[in-house]
C-alpha cells in the first residue's frame, strides 16, 4: 500500500499543477472581464469590487460579435459536416481496400497534413470558379486543408471494426453505400466526435487563410471582430477580456459536450483485439 501511495500522489500532483496551468489564465480573463478598467489594469486573480456585467454589452455592441458569431457558425458548421462527411467515406474506403495504391493514397492524404497550402494558386482558382470572398470558397478551402487529418483519424477507427459487418450486409443484399451510411458511419461516433472538436476549434480560430479569401468586413469571421476590437480597445483590458472570454465560451462548450469521445477516437486501432 506504501508503494502504490507514493506514484498515486506524485501523478495527483502533477494532475493538479498541470490543471492550474490552464484553469489560472481562463480564470484570470473571467475576472478581469468583469471589473473596473483600473482593477482590470492590475492583472490580478482578486475577485471585482464591483461585478461590471455591462462590459459584455459594450463588448457585443461595439465589437459587433454577433455578426462575427453568425459567420463563425457558417463557416465552421460547413466545414466541419463536408469534413466529416467526406473523410469518413474517404476513410471507409481506404480501410477496406488493398493494394498498393490504396497505401499509396493513404500517404498522399497523410502528407497532405504537412505539406502547406499555396495560397496564390488557390485564390487564382476561387477567382476563376467565382467563389473568392464568399463564404462556399472558405468553406472548401478549410475543408481541403483539414480532410487529412479527418481522413487519417478515421481510417484508424474504421480498420478496428470486424469485416464480418460488411459482409453479413453483403449477403442481406446491401450495397457498399448503404452499408456505410447506416452500419458503419453510427459505429463511428467516437471519432466523428474526436474530428468534430479538431475541426471546429482550427476553423474557428481561423485568421490568416480567411483574411485571404474574404475581403468583406460584414463577412468577417469571430478573430476578425477580436481583432479589430483588440486594436481599438488594447489599453482597456476589461473589454479585451470579456471579448476573449464570449469567442472562446462557443468551443469550450463543444469540447465539454464531446470530450468523453475524443480519446476513445484518438486512440482507435491502435489496439486490435
């Protein structure tokens, strides 16, 4: 018992301090977003003299989140359901096929999350396509840039479930569509929830590609209203923060209601048997 107390305590310890690293500056612009700009100056954990709600009205006003917040929502529920909905049957695919091309694509796929995207190329193609500056081009350059890694996270979890279910379809009569879309895509929740999160936190947080592709203010993502706001308002740190906190809140609550999913699907096929 004395051997086994000793490990337990050490890993609770590091649990704790790791935990403080991450929840001391979350609660840090929590506070400040609800003080005074003097108490807000100061950078402190104390808690207000004055609990200033109205900051986050000034905030929504002035910054205009809620424009952001609905372009935010359209551009990163669309990527994230083409993301989805084509890594998984690319996923599928690649899974239960052999042969060397099928290996061969797979590490095209997986370069595909290191390799950069030429930036030139792309928007001298939306341009041609007449989808530069809307919100269709966006969509489908984040979608491109983020497929790998949807693809090579679910390839993983698809090569974990026995064939035997493709092949009791099979001799049911069900084609290989049918098969997929309502045996194999529920049994892959774990990872759809694992890409879910991924996908929608990178192109949520997306700045550099979308100042690229969109040239219209009133299309704006959320980091552009940070930006922006940031730019006007940096000395007054109550608004910067309670600007920060309401982009943040919409993700924090996506990675709470899908967390228990996204190690199951992280570590799918790594384990066979």
């Amino acid at each position: 018992m004395k051997r086994q107390l000793g490990p337990w305590l050490l890993r609770t310890v590091i649990a704790i301090l790791g935990s403080l690293i991450i929840v001391l500056p979350l609660l840090l612009v929590f506070l400040g977003s609800l003080k005074t700009p003097a108490e807000a100056a100061k950078l402190s954990l104390s808690l207000p003299t004055e609990w200033m709600w109205s900051n986050y009205k000034t905030v929504f006003i002035e910054g205009r989140l809620l424009n952001g917040f609905k372009n935010s929502v359209i551009v990163t529920v669309g990527t994230v359901i083409l993301a989805v909905g084509a890594g998984s049957m690319t996923a599928y695919f690649i899974s239960r096929r052999h042969g060397n091309w099928v290996q061969y694509l797979f590490f095209v796929f997986f370069a595909g999350m290191i390799a950069p995207p030429s930036m030139i190329p792309t928007i001298k193609l939306m341009q041609a396509l007449h989808i530069s500056g809307e919100f269709i081009g966006l969509i489908l350059f984040l979608t491109a840039l983020y497929l790998p890694l949807t693809i090579v996270i679910m390839s993983g979890f698809v090569k974990g479930l026995p064939r035997e279910i493709d092949e009791a379809a099979t001799i049911d009569g069900a084609g290989s569509f049918y098969t997929f879309t309502r045996i194999i895509f529920p049994l892959l929740k774990p990872s759809i929830a694992t890409v879910t999160v991924f996908v929608a936190i990178y192109a949520w947080n997306d700045f550099l590609n979308t100042l690229y592709i969109i040239s219209d203010s009133n299309k704006w993502t959320l980091p552009f209203s940070v930006y922006n706001f940031v730019s006007q308002y940096g000395t007054e740190w109550q608004f910067v923060f309670a600007d920060l906190l309401s982009v943040m809140v919409p993700i924090l609550i996506i990675y709470l209601f899908l967390q228990r999913y996204i190690i199951e699907g992280m570590t799918a096929g790594s384990v066979k048997g």
